[in-house]
C-alpha cells in the first residue's frame, strides 16, 4: 500500500483491505446468529456507507432486506453540525427489526438524527451498525452497536469516506499524515 494525495493532502495507509473484509465477516456473523429468522431491514446511510453495506449484506446468512436512504452532514473535513435528509424512507418499517448502516460514527449527530426520524415509523427495534467509530468525538447518543474500528479523531478517507467527494472508491482506509 502507497500514500495516496487528494487536495495537495497526503493521506498514509491505515486498516487494510484484507483486514476491513476479516472484520466485515465476523460482524456478518454475528448479525447472522442474532437476526436469523426475524427479517431484518437494514438501512443504509448514504453516500459513504455503500461499500459497507455491500459487503456486510453478502455476509448476512439469513433472509434480510436492505433498503437506502442518503444524509448530508459533512462538508469538506469537518462536520456541519446539521443533518440535511435528502432522500427518504419508503419500506414498511412498522414492528421490525432495523439496523442502519453508517460508515463511521463521529460526533453522533448523523445517527442521532436517524434514530429520530426512524421513531416515527415504529420499528421493534433499531441497532447501528458502523465500520468505524471515533469514540473521542461522540458528543451526541450513545456507542454504536456493532463496530467494525474504533479509531482515534483523525480524519480517514477510502472505503466509502470522501474528501469533497473524492477517494470513496479506495479499497482500503487512509489517514491524513501528520506534519513531520
Ligand atoms: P457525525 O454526524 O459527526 O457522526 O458524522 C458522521 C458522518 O460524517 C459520516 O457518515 C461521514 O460521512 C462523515 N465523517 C466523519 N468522520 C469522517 C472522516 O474522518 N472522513 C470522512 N468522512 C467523515
Ligand atoms: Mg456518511
């Protein structure tokens, strides 16, 4: 793995693809024994938390539905602070089990602004499910449920995190260097 520059930034290599894809496959396992025969939804958060979400549904080995919904709280490398839903929910959510899926869980706003919404349709229940959680940032809610890494407050792209949009499409995590 090579540094890689984005916005005259360099960002160094941080959790492997091979460990990213390890982990996804125990929290798929575990999400499995837990949800098995109670058709979960899943919902994922777009934009970042595609490449999670696609690779932990494969890993889910029981009958499930995912469904999509996009927020906007992020501008650049620091949090706006307000959650700006862009594309609601349209599946029947009604007494069912949910777990959304996030690629990472910050300030705690995101979700926080999630779980509200969610409330008003009613699931039986509703767990969060993230592939990284920055414990020292949370000033909102409560520890995601399941995690994939927690990682120091730093800022990370690759695997669904941008940087102004860019950067979403690396297989593995990257952080930003630090100055020498
Ligand atoms: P929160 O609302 O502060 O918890 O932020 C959650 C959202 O901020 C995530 O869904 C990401 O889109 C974005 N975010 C937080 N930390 C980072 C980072 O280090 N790199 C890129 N995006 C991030
Ligand atoms: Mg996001």
């Amino acid at each position: 793995m090579n540094q890689v520059t984005y916005q005259g930034l360099t960002f160094v290599p941080y959790i492997t693809a091979e460990r990213i894809q390890a982990r996804i496959a125990e929290l798929g396992r575990q999400l499995t024994d837990e949800y098995r025969g109670r058709n979960p939804l899943f919902i994922c958060v777009l934009n970042g938390a595609f490449p999670f979400a696609a690779d932990l549904f494969r890993q889910i080995e029981t009958d499930a539905e995912i469904t999509f919904v996009r927020l906007k709280s992020y501008e650049g490398m620091s949090s706006t602070g307000t959650v700006k839903q862009v594309m609601g929910l349209t599946e029947e959510i009604k007494d069912r089990p949910v777990i959304i899926i996030e690629d990472i869980v910050d300030t705690g706003r995101t979700i926080q602004g999630m779980l509200e919404y969610l409330k008003g349709f009613s699931p039986a229940s509703v767990k969060v499910a993230t592939l990284l959680f920055k414990p020292e940032s949370l000033v909102c809610g409560s520890d995601p449920d399941y995690v994939g890494f927690s990682i120091p407050s730093k800022f990370i792209i690759g695997f669904g995190l941008d940087i102004d949009g860019m950067a979403r499409n690396l297989p593995a995590i990257y952080v930003l260097k630090e100055e020498e």
